[in-house]
C-alpha cells in the first residue's frame, strides 16, 4: 500500500512537471490567491500570446511547407559553405526585424530545425530583439540619438560576437548538436530517409498524401511545442509585469561605476522590458540617479533576454547553447555599457 501511494505521488509529480498543466494551474493559483488582479494578469497574458500567435503560424507554416515540399534541401545547400556570409547577414536582418526576445523564438525554432549554422542563428537571436527601425525612432524621441544610435550599434556588434564566437567554438568541435534531443528527434522525424537535406523538390505537396501527412504532422507538432512554452513564458511575464514595478528596480540601479553597468544588464531580465516600453522607463530610471552606462546595459540585457524568453529557449536547446546565448547576451550587454558609458564621459 506504501508503494502504491508512493507511486501515486510520482504520478503526479510528473504530470505537474508537464508544461500544459502548468499553463492551467498557474491562473487557477492566481485566482485563488489574487482574484483581484485575476483579469488584469489573464488578459495581459492573453494579448501578448494573440500578438505571438502571427508569427507562431508563419514559422510553423513555413517549416512545414519547407519539409513537406523537400524545399529544406535548398536551404542547406544556400548556407553551404557561406557561413562567414550568412552571420553578416543574419545580423542585418536581425537589425531590421521588429521581434522581441519571445517573439523571436518561433523563428529560432525554425531555423534550427531547418538545419541553418548555429552561428548564424546567434547572430540573429542576438540582434533581432534589440533594434529596429520603429524601435529606433522611439528611442531617439525618449533618450535621444546618442542612446538609439549606440544601441543599433550595440545590437549589430552582440550579433556579431555571439555569430562568430560559436562559428569559431563550432571549429573546435562544439555546439554539434545544439537542439535538445526530444526536439531534433521530432523535427527530423517527418522524413523517411536518413538525409532530410537530399529530398526530391515537389512544390505541390498537397497532391501526394505522404507529404501532406508530412505537412499536417510538422505544422501540429511544432505548434503545439511553441504554442504551450509561449503561454507559459507570457504568463510568467504577467505575473512579473504585475507585481515588480519599475520604482523596485529602478532602487538597485542608482549610482555609478562598473557594478551600476553590471547589476543593470542583469536587473533588465526580470523587468522584461521591449524595445518599445524600455526607452520611457529607463528616462525615468535616469532620473532616479541610473548612469548613461547601466542604462544601455539595461536596455540591452532586458530586450535581449527575460525570464519568459528564457523559459522558452530552455526547452527548445542542450544546456550548452543554452549558457553561450547568455554569456554573449549579458556579457554584450555590459560590455556596451561599459563602451557608452566612455563614450559619455570622453
């Protein structure tokens, strides 16, 4: 009878452990605890997934168009030898698309999957939250263009170092297989052939049933992956953006020096911040005593990573991705702090 109620408890254990009981306890917790706020976290959460779910759909389409029609053999061979290249461009393009650090994720998930060089998925994780044109003129018309031009400068130079810091730990033999095994296994899994890259071109996919099995599959499985890490990270974001304000964190920033620049690239990730709401609370973190230094800090570390973010990419890659996409994030972020910070007393 031990045994039995033992192993019942291990049931359960493991069943609280899955993501979607998760997604439905946590509101359940709220409101038992904090009725009151119940609404206000549930819909915050709701609009910020609704926004996700464009880009969720999309990618997903995309890659399952890609494996269906074989066209993910194209892509192989375009970034076949032109890895240098590929992280220049991944950069610019990262400059340019207005994602945030959970709204690139979908993207990140494809393009691993697809089989594109991880450096050139750093490059373009790096870069994507941290800039883009809209991003660019709000930050101009909050903190003015000393700070939105060092901060395109910031975004293209991370996305740089993190493209060519893994292009050159990848010669040495790392980062081979950098999705989680559970995930590589159920990418790779649509193909009967041992080579996903060496698939025959068949544009209308519809017209074979194997490949239109393939296509349903591929969009299902990595919806519904994308689909439960996402509202988990958006209704962890909730609770953050609910109960810490920025007068909190605005209290450990005040000062000077390097530990101001360090403790506010690190102070950026639990205040989660965008590129579009960051510009106006770091003004006011400013004028709470926040050095020019820590605030780029801020604004980098908090739009590059967040606990949301982080969440999401823990499930998507092995631990040693995993800790290269923060050391290059926060180690990024403080080295442009440290940068601006020179460049405003000089």
């Amino acid at each position: 009878m031990k045994a039995t109620f033992l192993r019942n408890i291990s049931n359960f254990y493991l069943k609280i452990n899955n993501v979607w009981t998760l997604v439905v306890l946590i509101p359940l917790l709220i409101f038992i605890f904090e009725s009151n706020n119940f609404n206000s976290i549930l819909i915050f959460a709701l609009k910020a997934l609704m926004g996700t779910i464009p880009f969720i759909l999309f990618a997903i389409s995309l890659v399952a168009y890609l494996k269906a029609t074989g066209a993910e053999s194209l892509v192989s061979k375009a970034f076949k030898g032109k890895e240098v290249r590929t992280i220049f461009i991944a950069t610019l393009v990262g400059g340019l698309a207005p994602f945030c650090s959970c709204e690139v994720i979908p993207f990140i998930a494809s393009m691993l999957a697809l089989g594109v060089p991880l450096s050139a998925v750093m490059a373009f994780w790096l870069s994507s939250p941290l800039i883009d044109p809209p991003a660019l003129l709000i930050t101009a018309s909050a903190l003015g263009w000393d700070y939105a031009i060092a901060k395109t400068i910031s975004a293209l130079t991370i996305g740089l170092i993190g493209g060519f810091g893994i292009y050159f730990l990848t010669k040495l033999g790392m980062f081979t297989s950098p999705l989680k095994d559970q995930n590589r296994s159920s990418s790779g899994s649509c193909c009967d052939t041992k080579d996903p890259f060496n698939q025959e071109l068949v544009l209308k996919f519809w017209n074979n049933s194997e490949r239109t099995k393939i296509f349903r599959d591929e969009f299902i499985t990595n919806g519904l992956f994308l689909l439960k890490w996402l509202s988990l990270a958006y209704l962890i974001e909730a609770l953050m953006v609910q109960f810490m304000s920025a007068q909190i964190i605005g209290s450990f920033l005040s000062g000077d020096g390097l530990s101001s620049i360090v403790i506010g690239a690190f102070a950026g990730v639990p205040a989660y911040l965008n590129s579009y709401a960051a510009p106006a609370i770091v003004s006011g973190l400013i004028e709470q005593g926040l050095s020019a230094g820590g605030a780029m800090a801020f604004l980098v570390g908090g739009a590059i990573s967040s606990i949301p973010a982080m969440t999401a990419v823990w499930s998507l890659v092995n631990r040693s991705t995993f800790i290269a996409y923060l050391t290059f994030g926060f180690g990024g972020a403080i080295l442009c702090g440290i940068a601006f910070q020179f460049y405003v007393n000089f």
